[in-house]
C-alpha cells in the first residue's frame, strides 16, 4: 500500500471515530438538558448511559467487538429516540427517525469499511 492510501484511510478513520465521538457527546448533552429541564426521567438517564457507553466502545482495541456493540448501541438510540418521541410529543416526527437511522447507518458502514 503507498504511502498516499496509508495517509487516506488513516484520515478516513480518524474522521470516523471523532464523528462517533462527537454524536455521542451530543446525544450525552442532549440527555443531560433532559434531565435538567424535566427532572429525573428513565429515557434521559439511558441516553446518558448509552452515550458513554458508546465513547468507551472508541477505545476497544478488538474492531469486531466495537463493530457489534456500537451496532447494539444505535439500536438501542434509536429505540430510546422513539420512545421519548412518543412520551414528550405524544406522537413521532418521521423525518427526524428516518434521518437519524440513516446517520447510524452511514456510521456503521464507516466503522465496517474503514475501521474493521
């Protein structure tokens, strides 16, 4: 592989693990103004959770296992989105969900092609 492919995936993965990075800060702030705006509710605190979860996941060194837990990890941000989507608005935004299934979608072929 030449130098030049080496520097492309290189930057490649460090884009993908700062754009988990950053999602998972993002949600983990989102999570926290939840829980001071509406006082203690489950869903917030499982945001929190998952979102440091997912920021751990960035440092296991087996790519597999991180593959399958940061798949687990969206699935459960997806469902905890639709459930507090319900709870709040007492109905789903569509759009929203859908944008935000393909985000983790596009994360996760990120982390399977370049980084496993």
């Amino acid at each position: 592989m030449s130098n030049n492919k080496r520097w492309g995936v290189l930057v490649v993965e460090i884009f993908t693990y700062g754009l988990i990075g950053f999602y998972a800060v993002l949600t983990g702030v989102a999570g926290i103004h939840q829980l001071k705006e509406n006082g203690f509710q489950v869903q917030s605190i499982l945001f929190i959770v998952v979102s440091s979860g997912i920021l751990g996941m960035l440092f296991i060194p087996n790519k597999d296992w991180m593959l399958v837990l940061l798949l687990l990890a969206f699935v459960l941000l997806q469902i905890l989105a639709v459930v507090q989507g319900v709870l709040s608005n007492g109905r789903l935004t569509y759009t929203h969900h859908i944008v935000r299934f393909l985000f983790h979608c596009i994360l996760v072929l990120l982390v399977y092609k370049f980084i496993k």
